[in-house]
C-alpha cells in the first residue's frame, strides 16, 4: 500500500516539474503577460511557501511536498517574467506583496518564526488559496483574454490536487492538507474551463467587430 501510495507522489511530482513551463516558454516566445495576474501569483507564492515550511516543520518526508516546491520555484520565474514583460510598472499593492514576502521569510530565516507559528499560519492558507484563486478568475472575467495562459498547467495542477487530498487523507492523516488541496482543486478546475472558454481573447472579440 505505501509502495502505490508513493508512486501516486510521484507521478504528481512529475506533473508539478513540468506544470508551469509550457507557460514559462510561451511568455517568453510572445512576450505577452496579458490576462496573467501578477498579484494572484504573488498570493499563490506566499501560500506555497507557508504550505513548504508546514511540511518541514512537521518533519514530513520531502517526498510529500516535493511538488509544492518545484510550483514555488517555477512561479518565482513567471513572477519576473511578468515584471520584465508586464505593460505597465508595478504599483504600490505589487511592491507591498514583493516586500511583505521578503520580510515574512527573512523572519523565518533568523529564527524569530517559531514552527507553532507556521503550523497556526497553515490554518489560514486555506483561506490565502481562495484569495489566490478569486484574483485569477476575477482577472480573466475583467479581460476575457486568457491567450497567454497555458491551459496544461492548470489541468495537471487539478491533477495535483486529487493525489494530494488522497495522500494528505491516506498517507498523513492530515485533514488541513486535504481541506486545503479539495478547495484548491475546485478553483483550478474552474479556472481551466475559464482558460478554455476565452481563449481566443481578443481575436474573437475583433471578429465580432467585423
């Protein structure tokens, strides 16, 4: 049973390798960020890395959240990516997120984060995860434009989120992990048929206008 369990890790490590570069490489082909939201991948940055020192702090096998932080490091480079590519600079909101992260894991580093602390922040990523997610959807109804957002990203991250609430529920028992990932799943799967539904963007809109 833990050899199938492992293997199901597995192959959703697999998935989180490679989840987020078929949109690396196609911003970086287009150099087009539009529909892409800065803030909720700022948001989804600051989750996974509380999500990252909950395992560690719990001492779980790093084979449990190996995923998460492949997603950590791969949205890093989407998130400069879109600083380098974006149309407009970022403002005050976007400065903020940069800077209360820097602070927030500098306070881990020097020890000042006691790891009752994390496992008391883990509660609230829950929470964090639906702010995340509503930034997305709420940028892609306001442009309707989701041409350059990679749809096989967010599919194998719903993917991601079925082995996690089955690991989290049978491998570790932990039902803030389960809660978490079956809620994150929900708004990924929404966010795919989204990405699926306006991805002719602008295009279709110009046809109409013909």
């Amino acid at each position: 049973k833990q050899w199938y369990q492992r293997r199901v890790a597995i192959t959703a490590g697999v998935g989180c390798l490679v989840a987020q570069v078929p949109q690396i490489l196609a911003i970086i082909k287009s150099k087009n960020v539009d529909g892409i939201s800065f803030n909720g991948f700022s948001i989804e940055i600051f989750s996974l890395t509380i999500q990252v020192l909950y395992f560690v702090a719990q001492e779980y096998s790093i084979l449990s959240y190996s995923d998460i932080a492949i997603l950590l490091i791969q949205d890093y480079v989407i998130v400069i990516l879109l600083i380098i590519y974006g149309k407009e600079p970022l403002g005050l909101r976007e400065y903020g997120n940069v800077f209360g992260y820097l602070i927030a894991v500098a306070s881990v580093i020097i020890g000042t984060v006691s790891k009752d602390m994390i496992v008391m922040v883990m509660q609230g990523v829950v929470l964090l995860n639906i702010v995340s997610k509503l930034t997305f959807v709420s940028s892609i109804l306001a442009t309707k434009d989701t041409s350059a957002m990679e749809p096989a990203a967010w599919i194998i991250f719903v993917y991601s989120n079925a082995v996690r609430v089955f690991l989290g529920y049978a491998l570790l028992g932990d039902m803030t992990i389960v809660s978490q990932h079956a809620i994150n799943g929900f708004f990924n799967l929404a966010i795919t048929c989204l990405i699926f539904k306006y991805k002719s963007g602008k295009k279709e809109e110009e046809k109409k206008k013909e």
